[in-house]
C-alpha cells in the first residue's frame, strides 16, 4: 500500500460500518444508545466516526475529519456478547479505564473479521 513505508502515520489496519453503543463509561453503567459508527483500526487505537453518511474510510485521516471518539487497545478485552442484546454478532470491548462498548453487524463474516483483527492488536500490544 501507499503508506505502508511512512513511519510518521500509523498503518490503517482496517475500517468500515459497524453498529455501536457505549455501555458504561469508567465502569458506571450507561443506557444503550446504538447508532452506526464508522470504525478504524489504526496502531493500537480503534477510532469512531459519527455520521455514516458524510464520512468514508478514506476521509478519516487527521485535518479530514474529527473522530467522535477512540478507544486505546492496549490491555482492553474483548468478549463475544450475544447475551447483552437482542442483536445477533454482538462483542464487547472492555477498556483498561473501564469504558465498555458493544459493536454489531448484521454480516457474521464482517463481525467475525473485526473480532478477529481487533483481538490480534490487543494481543499483540499486550506482548510488548
Ligand atoms: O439491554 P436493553 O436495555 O434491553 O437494551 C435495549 C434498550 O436500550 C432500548 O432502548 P430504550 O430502552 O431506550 O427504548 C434499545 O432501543 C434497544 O436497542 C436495546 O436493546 P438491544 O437488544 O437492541 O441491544
């Protein structure tokens, strides 16, 4: 790829459309409010986009476009979740600070991918 000899940028590891919600924030439990994020996975940081509409993979880039929120990997867990919701292909991400977050797709193959990619950063991270 383009970047993949830029040692100043992160390599983007993956991203795409995925349904969220925040369930607790420092270990205080939070209403479920599930709405779609775009989802990137850069160096050890899993970065939300809010509007689904106006932003793309290729726009996330800094001074593109400002993230909702991210999420530090380093020492987070993530567990498959299908009993916290009603939804199928649901995970949780659980942050060292206590941050919890569920994230969903209706495509078992695209869940599957992302549970994948993101528990191979975490474990990766964690060896370091
Ligand atoms: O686990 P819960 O509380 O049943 O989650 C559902 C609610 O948060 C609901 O919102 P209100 O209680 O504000 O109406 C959401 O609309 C649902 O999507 C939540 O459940 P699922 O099963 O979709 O995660």
């Amino acid at each position: 790829s383009p970047d993949s000899g830029d040692s100043t940028s992160p390599e983007l590891e993956k991203a795409g459309l995925l349904n969220r919600t925040k369930i607790a924030e420092g270990g205080r439990k939070l209403r479920k409010n599930w709405s779609p994020a775009w989802v990137v996975l850069v160096g050890n940081s899993l970065v939300f986009f809010k509007d689904p509409k106006t932003q793309s993979p290729s726009s996330w880039r800094p001074g593109k476009s400002r993230p909702e929120s991210s999420v530090d990997l380093r020492g987070a867990q993530l567990q498959w979740a299908n009993d916290l919701s009603s939804k199928k292909n649901v995970f949780k991400l659980r942050t060292v600070t206590g941050n919890e977050f569920l994230l969903q797709s209706e495509t078992d193959s695209l869940i599957r991918e992302w549970y994948g990619t993101i528990q191979g950063v975490i474990s990766r991270r964690v060896s370091l």
